[in-house]
C-alpha cells in the first residue's frame, strides 16, 4: 500500500520499516486514533527494532471488550519496555 508518511502509516508498513534498517535508537511515536491495540497485537514483532515508544491510547470498547491505557502498557510491558511517563492518554515507554 502507498503511503503519505506526513499524515499515514501502514502498520503493515510498521514492520518493512524494521526490515529496511532503523539505526540504533529509533522510537516509535504513534498517534494512530484507536488502532493502537491491533498494532500492538498484530505487529509485535515490530516492535522489536524500537528502543521506546510514544503512544496517544484510546480506550474504549473495541471488537466488544473493552480496551484502555493500563492495557496498552502492559502489552508494552511485555514486549520489553518500561513506563517513563504518562501525561493523559499518552504513554511514554523505553527498553
């Protein structure tokens, strides 16, 4: 799928990225308006070439359960990272 990286990204697009070589240190900023946990479900391998994560979490019911913050983070968790900071509905986590 064609992307406008400025506004759009693919999270198929999520792990090509990884594949075409992010340097040490990236972090991922995701503000993706509630796909967040199919993101983190669905493309965990991902997450493997990031060293943090910036996420704005939407919660609510998703697919009939219901889906918050304390959620994503413990999906974070689970791939390796560890909260550096929550303001709002934005987590900060690094490895």
């Amino acid at each position: 799928r064609n992307c406008d990286w400025s506004s759009d990204v693919c999270s198929s697009d999520l792990t090509a990225a990884g594949r075409h070589g992010l340097g040490p240190g990236a972090w991922l900023v995701a503000d993706i308006e509630g796909m967040e946990f199919e993101l983190l479900e669905n493309q965990a391998d991902a997450f493997g070439c990031f060293e943090g994560v910036i996420m704005e979490c939407h919660g609510g019911e998703q697919a009939g359960k219901f889906r918050d913050q304390r959620e994503a983070e413990a999906l974070l968790a689970r791939l390796g990272f560890r909260l550096l900071s929550r303001m709002g509905p934005v987590i900060c986590m690094a490895r």
